[in-house]
C-alpha cells in the first residue's frame, strides 16, 4: 500500500488504465489517431497533477532518479537500456514493413450479356433483342412519360435525379449506382443489355463480374416485361444518349 502512495506508480497505473479502457472499452474501437490524442490529454493533465506541489513532484521523480543514479539499480538501468531501443526498433519496424494488400478488383464491369435469360417463366431471347416499343412511333412520349414515372418510382434514390448515379442512398455503394450520363454506360450498350441488367440486376452477374457486391435489384418480379422497355426509353431520352445497335454478326451468331 506503500506503494501505490508514489506518485510515480499512480501516473503510470492511471496512464495504462486510461490506454486500456480507452483500447478495448470502446465498441467500435477508437482508430489510433483519436486513441494518441486522448492519452496525450491524460498525460498533460496526469503531469499536472504530480507536478501541483513540491512532495508530490519530489516523490514522481524519485524513482526516476534513482534508477538513473543509484549503484544498486545498476540491472535495471542497462536492461531499460536494452528494452527501450528495442521497443523503438520494433514499433519502427511495424510502421515500415509491408501491408497486406488487399487484391485489386478486377471486374468486368460490362460482361457479355447471357444469349437468353428466363423471364417471368418464359424464355426471353437477349441477343439480337430489339426494344419493341420503338416500332411505334407515334406512342414514343407516351412510354417515355411512364417510364420516367417507373424510374421516379424505382430507381431514382439509386441513380439519382439527374441520372447521374447521385442519389441518395448513392454515397452508401460500392461499386456505386451506374451514372447513365457517362458515356461509358448506357451509351455504349445495347437496350436488350440494359433489358438483362434490369430484370436480373447485380443478382443476375456471371462470375467474370465478382468480386462484386452490386445493390442493383432485380426488378422481374416488379416491373412487367413493357415496364422495363419504358424505363429504358426514358434513360436514353433524358439523357440525350443512343443505345448502342447490334451489329449483324452478332445478330448472326445467334
Ligand atoms: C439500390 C440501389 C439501386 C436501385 C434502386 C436501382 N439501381 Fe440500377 N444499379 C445500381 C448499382 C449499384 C449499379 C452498378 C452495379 C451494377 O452494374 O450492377 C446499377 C447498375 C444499373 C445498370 C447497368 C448500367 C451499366 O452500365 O451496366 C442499369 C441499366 C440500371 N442499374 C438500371 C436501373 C433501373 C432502370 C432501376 C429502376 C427500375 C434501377 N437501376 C434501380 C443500384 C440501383
């Protein structure tokens, strides 16, 4: 009990105490940076505290001073001697060495599309697939009108309100939501594609795709065989964009 009366003994016992709790007290654990900064705290306040008077100072040094002066602390000063280099090195070493890394993603973010997809119980054939709704020009607004309204209703807290892969919940994805401005998406895809992608959505990727934790939902269950055809004449004239044509070999090959 004599002991725990040096000042000395008390700030290091309030120190470990304060490094413990705050370590693995905390759930989530504190990053590092947060951690060093409140320790730092500690120690300034736990420095004021043996420094507020002339004894209490007195008995905090003591220690210190005869482990540095004493003949008899002799063992102690050289194995402290040891130890602490040691400690350094070790912790530079830590700081140094190489990271596992984790492996790069390498995706295709475009995979060939399957040559047929089951759809609502029916085989629906995607290669050479044209957008049917495109053969009647005279009802072209009014599908594109429903499909904006399927994608306000759908798709707009993914994709965003300017189709720009911003919307809300956007920031909490990754890979994010497909930004149908960038000329990379739609743009250069085939309706049929885009068809595939929104009936089987990230669900419904080959193997080629992952590691891939797309949120694309499948919409096959909601959205009916027309529905999806709107939505995609809607992407492409609120964006301004063309989809792509199929060239004829690979109208042929199929
Ligand atoms: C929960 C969020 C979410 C919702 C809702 C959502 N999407 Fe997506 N969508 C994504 C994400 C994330 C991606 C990118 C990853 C991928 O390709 O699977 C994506 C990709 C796509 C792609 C592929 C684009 C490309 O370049 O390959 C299309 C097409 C698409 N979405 C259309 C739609 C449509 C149409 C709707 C509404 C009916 C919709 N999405 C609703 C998250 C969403």
């Amino acid at each position: 009990m004599r002991l725990l009366r040096s000042r000395f003994l008390q700030a290091v016992l309030i120190l470990v105490l304060a490094f413990v709790i705050l370590r693995f007290g905390i759930r989530p654990p504190a990053p590092w940076s947060v951690l060093t900064l409140y320790l730092a705290i500690i120690f300034m306040a736990v420095m004021v505290f043996v420094s507020s008077d002339r004894d209490s100072w007195r008995s905090f040094i003591g220690p210190i001073w005869t482990t540095l002066v004493r003949p008899e602390r002799r063992p102690l000063r050289i194995a402290l001697v040891i130890v602490i280099p040691l400690l350094v090195g070790y912790y530079a070493y830590t700081q140094a060495a190489a990271k596992p890394q984790a492996p790069p993603e390498l995706r295709a973010v475009h995979p060939a599309p399957p040559a047929s997809i089951q759809f609502r119980n029916k085989e629906f054939n995607i290669s050479g697939a044209e957008n049917p709704l495109r053969k009647d020009a005279a009802k072209f607004r009014e599908h594109v009108s429903k499909g904006g309204e399927i994608y306000i209703r759908n798709c707009v807290y993914c994709h965003g309100d300017n189709l720009d892969g911003k919307g809300h919940f956007a920031p909490g994805f990754n890979p994010p939501p497909a930004n149908f401005q960038d000329p990379g998406t739609i743009a250069m895809l085939q309706e049929a594609f885009l068809f595939w992608r929104i009936a089987k959505g990230g669900p419904g990727l080959p193997k080629e795709s992952t590691p891939w934790n797309s949120v694309m939902p499948p919409w096959e269950d909601r959205l009916t065989e027309e529905q999806i055809w709107q939505v995609i004449m809607y992407l492409y004239d609120a964006t301004g964009q063309q989809p792509r044509r199929w060239e004829a070999s690979e109208h042929a090959s199929h």
